[in-house]
C-alpha cells in the first residue's frame, strides 16, 4: 500500500498562484510581510515585479486591493486569517465587500491547528465574520487537490472571495486527474442512509476515517465535503436531511456562526431534522502541537465517530 502524501493547503496556494501566473496575466499577489508563511513567497520568486509586500498592515493591504481590482486587476490579499478576517474586517466590508470589488482573500494559519502559536493566531471566527458580508464567497478547501482548483475557481470567479487554508499537512484524498471544482457544490464523497456528516476543510479527512469506522459496527454514514460554506449548497444539504434524517457538521472553526450554522439555517427553514455541531466550543485555543490540539478539541475522527453514534441512538 503506497504512503499516503501530505501536503499543508498554504503550500497547495503558494504554487497554485504561481502556476497560474502567464494564464492571468492580471493576477497580483500582495502579502502583509508573511510571504514565506503564507508560502506566497514562492510566487514572489518567480514573478518580483507582480509581488506587493504591504508590511504590517492589513488594512491598508485590503484597501490596496481594492484599488487594484478597481484598476482592473485581479488581486490576492494574503495573511493569516486572523489578520485578513479579523484585523482587516472594516476595510474588507466596506472597501471589498460594499462595491463588490474583484478581490480574492488568501487567508492562511486558519482554526485551531495553527497549533504552537496559539490564541491569539488560532482563527476560529473568520468564517462567521465573512458569512456575514452580502456577495462574499466562501471557499474552505479540504487538501492540495482542491486548495489548488479552487484558487483558479476563484480567479474566474466576479467578485469577492475569502479562500481559508491551513498551516498544517493534510491527507490528499482527491484525484487530481479528475477532480472538478465547482464554487456552491458540495461533493459526497461517501455514501450512507443513517446519518450524514457534512465537512469542511481538514475534517473531510477526520469524517471520512470516522465512516470507514462506523461501517464496521454496521451505521452507514453518508459524507460531504462542504468546500464552498458560502454560497452553500442547500441541495445536497436537503437531499441528506430528508433520507438520512439526521445530520452532523464538522468544522475546524467555531460552532458559532460557521458550516454548522449554515447548515442549521438551511436544514430549519426547510426540512427541520436534528443537527449537532462538531467544531470548536465557544472558547479560545491555546498554545500546543497542532495533531495534540485537534484531539483536545474534538476535531478528530474519534468525536465525530462518536457524536454520530449518538445522533443515530437518539433517531
């Protein structure tokens, strides 16, 4: 049996950006003095003169992309979620987000695995902070595969886009070869009648190994990659309310405004079933190896496995 490769999304953005360089020739890469974390260092090496480090300012960066895209190019503001979601929240509602300018968010470091660094840079807000700006897209990839197809996704795509990847190495669970992307679709990726489990991001991987151990006590789980939270992909989503009757999200993100909550709206508005939330409760992290902290805070095929024994007990 072959290795299974592990690549951190933030790597999958870096070499995304570059190789799609000569096809867009009006893409620009701007970096808040962190290209070689935010791996936009790669892209800087190739092409300097379409390479914008802004420092240490966030803002400012945000409103410099915006006056890019204005000028017709198609700009990637990058830096830790943190900062592109938290700290930039202003500029990038009302100078992004208001006159919908073409602008694409490379946020990286997102969730509780930025791991060593701890509260202050584990993001698990921004998803809840970009839900709530009108004709922002939402795109949270779940491995090197899609993080790469969803960077060219969102250069097609007119408008705004918030892209969430992550520091630590992840599983490549999609066949480059014939993968697909398609902004607003969900993808299952299993299927299963007793319960659904909705994923985003690198608990794709943790509710995909939580299915395979389900399977063999007999509960038959039905799983889907949520890549695209907004716009979200009520379809798949009613589809598994109606013939699974119950439905776990997973998300490396709080359970406060994020996947779960999206998919709590849609499911309530339309085929009320119960939905329970794996993600981060609402506490802040802490500092400690980013595998350790997962399991600490039950983002880990163990819990979901678990939280879906229960929903299926209680149908």
């Amino acid at each position: 049996m072959s290795d299974v490769i592990k690549k951190a999304t933030r790597e999958s953005y870096g070499e995304a950006l570059t190789a799609l360089a000569d096809k867009y020739p009006n893409l620009v890469v701007l970096d808040a003095d962190l290209a070689a974390a935010t791996k936009t260092g790669i892209f800087k090496k190739a092409y300097p003169d379409r390479h914008y480090d802004c420092g240490i300012a966030e803002a400012n960066m945000m409103g410099v992309a915006a006056g890019l895209a204005a000028a017709g190019m198609i700009p990637f503001a990058s830096s830790f979620a943190m900062f592109a979601a938290g700290r930039a929240f202003e500029i990038v509602r009302n100078s992004i987000g208001y006159p919908h300018l073409n602008v694409k968010i490379g946020a990286t470091h997102a969730g509780i695995s930025v791991g060593e660094d701890g509260a202050t840079h584990q993001c698990c807000e921004d998803i809840a902070l970009m839900r709530t700006i009108p004709g922002m897209t939402i795109i949270n990839p779940a491995d090197d595969t899609e993080a790469k197809a969803a960077v060219e996704a969102a250069i097609l795509h007119e408008g705004p886009v918030y892209c969430r990847f992550g520091r630590l190495a992840v599983p490549v669970i999609n066949d480059p070869a014939s993968y697909k992307f398609e902004i607003g679709r969900g993808v299952t990726l299993r299927e299963g009648s007793d319960a659904a489990v909705i994923a985003t991001g690198l608990m794709v991987n943790e509710a995909l190994i939580a299915a395979e151990t389900l399977a063999n006590e007999g509960i038959s789980v039905r799983v889907i990659n949520m890549h695209t939270i907004k716009p979200l992909d009520e379809e798949i989503v009613l589809a598994a309310a109606k013939e699974c009757g119950t439905i776990i999200t997973a998300e490396e993100h709080s359970i406060i405004g994020g996947l779960g909550s999206a998919v709590a709206e849609c499911v309530c508005a339309a085929c009320p079933v119960p939905v329970r939330r794996v993600g981060v409760n609402d506490t802040f992290g802490h500092s400690g190896p980013a595998v350790e902290l997962l399991k600490q805070f039950g983002l880990s095929a163990e819990h979901i496995a678990e939280v879906v024994r229960e929903a299926v007990r209680a149908k």
